[in-house]
C-alpha cells in the first residue's frame, strides 16, 4: 500500500446518451435483428449496458445486399476525391465525439479510460485522416496504374480494441473503393453502434458501411457469403483456420490477423529504467488484451535478478479498478471466459514448475480481474512460454548470447511483433534482421501508426494492415 492514497476520479458517464437496445446497421438505417438479441454487459461490474440484436443468415444477406448496391450506384462510382471527403468528415466526428468514444469502450470493455481517451480513440481518428488521404492519390501508390476496388468487404474483429479494429477494416477499404459488412464482436458492440451514428451523421451513403452485431455464427455467416468479394478478419488462430478453409476454393480474397506470443528482448547493456517501462507497456497494456503484446520477456541473464526485482516494485504501484477512473492502470478483464482461460494457463504455469508472483492488489467483489503476473524460472517447453495468454501476464526467460536471444524469440509458432533493448544501435539492426515478426521495436513498445504496416508471419496470419500495404489488400491484383 503506498503512502500517497489517490482520491477517485472517475470520468463521467453524463456524456454517453445509450439507447436501451440497438438494432442492426443495414442499408444506413437500424432495424431490428431476426436472431435471439442479447445483452452487453460491463465487465467492470457485471451489470447490463444495453440489449443488442443479433444478425441471422437472413440479417446477413441483407446487409450484403446492400452494400453490393451501395458498391454499384455509388461509391465505386465516386471519384477519390469525394470519397476522401467523406472519411475526412468521419475522422472529424470522431474527434468531436472522442469522449462519449472513449467511456462507451471502457464501460463495454473494460480498458483504462485513460487508455482509450489516450489511445484507442486518437488512433481510430488517425486512422481515418490517414487513409482519407490516400483515396485520390491509389494511382500513385505502386499497386497499378489504375487500381480498382474488390468489392463488397467483409470482415469480422475482436473485443480487444473494439473501435480501433472497425476503424483498421473500414478506413482502408472505403478508401480504396469498396463497401463493408462488419461484425464486431459479441462483448464490445457498444462503440461500433455509436459509429453507426457517426456514419449517419457524415452522411454516408447507404450501404456503404453496413453494421451486423451477432456471435460467432453471424461471423460465419459474412465470411460464406457468395457475394462477399473480400474476407479480413482479426482474432483468434483457431477461427483463423476455419474461415481460411471456408474461403479455400472461393474467389474471395482473404487477410488475416491472429494471435502472438511476442518476445520483448533484454539486453545487459539496455536503458533499464526505460526497459522496465517498455515491459510494463508491453503486457500490462490493455490487460494484455493485446495480440502483439511482449508477453515473453528474455533478458540476459546478467541483469535478470535485477530487471525482475524493479519489475515488481513498478508493478506493486499499477492501480487496478475502476476503468472509468483516471488513475487506473489495469482495468477489468474482457469477459468470464477470458478470466478463465488466463487463470487456467496460469495454474498449468505453477504446476510446470514455473514461479509465480502476483501484485498485491485489491480485487473488486464484483466484474472480472486478474492481478498483474510474473513467471519466473520458465522453460520455453512450458504452456506459458508457448501458448497465446491474452492477459496481464508475463513469461520470463533467460539467455547468455544474441545468437541464443534470436533463437528463443523465434522459437514460436507466430510471429507478429518483438522488441529490443539495448544501447547499441548496430545491434538493433542484426537482431531486427533475424527476428522473424512483422513488427520489431526497438527500445519502445505496443506503438502503433496508420503510416506504418502491420501484420503477422506463421501462425500470426497473413496480409498486413496500416500504411500503403493495407491499401493492397483493397485493390485488385495488388500486392504491396
Ligand atoms: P475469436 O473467437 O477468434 O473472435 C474474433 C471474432 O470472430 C469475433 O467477432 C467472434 O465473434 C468472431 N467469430 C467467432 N467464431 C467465428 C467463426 N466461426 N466464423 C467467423 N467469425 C467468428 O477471438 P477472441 O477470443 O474474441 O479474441 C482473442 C484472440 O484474438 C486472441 O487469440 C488474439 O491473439 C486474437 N487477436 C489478434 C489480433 C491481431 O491483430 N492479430 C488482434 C486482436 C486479437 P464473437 O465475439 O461473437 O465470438
Ligand atoms: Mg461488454
């Protein structure tokens, strides 16, 4: 317990306007779902938000439908110059709705609100302002001479950042040309509905961006749609390999985000102070709700004892609680399941003969948590080396040499990002080079820019989102 207590600050709710239920987003107007509706709920407290509908097959083909006639009549019609107005209108109201924004995804998903005033909500508006640019200049952008748009888009994301993920499908595919069927995902609906208002509020054509709430089956539902030209989907590698079979022997053209076991490698001649920020970055942000996190920490051996021991003392002062409060650090866990499946793979951590050591913090009566983690003395053979945790938990090991850092870190099935510490430039560069991750950072972490491409090797997926690369997965027979 520190010496300095903190009073509550807790953002204030006044500025969301909820409706009570929330219908499905087709053809640039709700109306209500054909499937069972269900409620979402706050992981903070458990309690109800609203009540959402769920699309059916039926739901489905509607939406489809309408955003092939949206695609026909008028925005493969319209020049890049308008279209660009149009997401240069959205990232605007984005911005002027940044609060409401911000405490719809912390209520839904339990996030820090200073994480998604901070973070999630200013990239979803750079996300926008990036890629409108780009819709009058897609000749000049090395991806053809003339590059026309697939078609009708339907992707499918996680309720890790909820808005943030709607905001890296949608912004690139209008602005190449195509139109959109987007299922969010069934914990964290809430702030892709508010943009449904934005939408309507900027004007947008029709069928242009069409908004299906529903569970796992309205997902398969999108991605086996005949008319559906374009698949992207971020989540989990095993939905990953099921829609990568439903789309096989299609014409559909297909992108695909999924999870990471990141390594985030310490060398003995790092920054410490700065390091240990960057670890804490890295796997506590976002409750570790993140599929790039630097959830394996390797550190030389050399200064193992000490990084550890300043990793505790910082973590004993992250504050958990309350997500709308200002000065929480670690907010609530996504969902029931999410908490089990963390507490299950750390329990298999201990009973490998991995050493556990957990904050000591007050956890709430009521919502789902999980104290920030370390295991130490972990074998790259145990689960907890291995296996994607999606939460506040961090897996040390150990190496001597840079050859033997490289060799650990690449000794996973995925490859979606990595970090290195050290003070040597020169060193920066030959690990980067060998490490095989789409993203490597170099003394930072969990940074992310619409510039700059994002994206998987092995079990992480394929295709890559953000900067000139993510328009080529929107335009006919490019490749970035
Ligand atoms: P998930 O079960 O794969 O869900 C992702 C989305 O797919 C949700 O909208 C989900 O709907 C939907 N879905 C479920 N089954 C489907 C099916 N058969 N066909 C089509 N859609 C289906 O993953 P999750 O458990 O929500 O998210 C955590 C995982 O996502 C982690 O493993 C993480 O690594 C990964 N992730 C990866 C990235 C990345 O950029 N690479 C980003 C974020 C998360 P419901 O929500 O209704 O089930
Ligand atoms: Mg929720």
């Amino acid at each position: 317990m520190s010496f300095l207590e903190y009073a509550p600050a807790p953002e204030s709710r006044a500025v969301l306007s909820l409706k009570p239920e929330y219908g499905l987003f087709i053809d640039g107007d709700f109306r209500s779902g054909s499937g069972e509706s269900f409620a979402t709920i706050s992981p903070a407290d458990e309690k109800h938000i609203a009540t959402i509908a769920s699309a059916s097959d039926a739901d489905v083909d509607a939406a489809v439908g309408a955003a092939r006639r949206a695609f026909d009549k008028t925005w493969s019609k319209m020049s890049g110059r308008d279209r660009g107005k149009y997401l240069f209108r959205i990232a605007r109201l984005v911005q002027e709705r940044a609060r409401e924004l911000a405490v719809a995804e912390s209520l839904d998903n339990g996030k820090p609100i200073k994480e998604s005033r901070d973070v999630d909500v200013p990239l979803v508006a750079a996300w926008f302002f990036y890629y409108a640019g780009w819709a009058d200049k897609l000749d000049y952008a090395g991806l053809g001479a003339d590059p026309k748009p697939l078609g009708v888009a339907g992707q499918v994301i996680p309720w890790n950042f909820p808005l943030l993920m709607l905001a890296w499908k949608i912004a690139p595919a209008l602005a190449a040309g195509n139109t959109v069927v987007i299922k969010p995902a069934e914990t964290t609906p809430l702030s892709a509905l508010i943009f449904a208002e934005i939408l309507q509020q900027a004007d947008l054509p029709p069928g242009v961006v069409n908004i299906v709430t529903g569970a796992g089956p309205t997902g398969a539902a999108i991605v086996r749609h005949p008319d559906v030209d374009k698949v992207a989907f971020t989540g989990s590698t095993g939905v990953g390999r099921e829609i990568a079979k439903s789309v096989a022997g299609t014409d559909k053209k297909l992108t695909l985000e999924l999870g990471g076991k990141a390594a985030n490698i310490v060398f003995e001649d790092a920054p410490i102070d700065q390091a240990i920020e960057g670890i804490v970055n890295g796997i506590f942000f976002n409750q570790g709700h993140v599929c790039c996190a630097g959830s394996r920490l390797l550190v030389q051996e050399s200064v193992h004892d000490e990084v550890v021991d300043r990793l505790k003392t910082r973590l004993s002062t992250l504050r958990l609680g309350d997500p709308l409060d200002k000065n929480t650090d670690i907010g609530a866990i996504n969902s029931r399941e999410q908490l089990e499946r963390i507490r299950e793979l750390s329990r298999i951590g201990e009973e490998e003969g991995a050493e556990r050591w957990s904050a000591d913090c007050v956890i709430p009566d009521n919502g789902f948590w999980f104290a920030p983690t370390i295991f130490t003395n972990v074998q790259a053979s145990h689960r907890i080396a291995r296996d994607e945790i999606f939460g506040p938990v961090l897996s040390v090991l150990t190496f001597r040499t840079p050859a033997e850092a490289i060799e650990k870190a690449n000794n996973t099935p995925y490859g979606l990002s990595a970090g290195i510490w050290t003070d040597k430039g020169s060193r920066i560069l030959a690990v980067a080079d060998r490490l095989r991750a789409g993203v490597v950072w170099a003394n930072t972490f969990n940074r992310f820019d619409p510039s700059s491409p994002f994206g998987g090797y092995k079990e992480s997926g394929y295709g890559r989102e953000g900067g000139r690369h993510g328009l080529a997965a929107y335009l006919k027979g490019a490749r970035a």
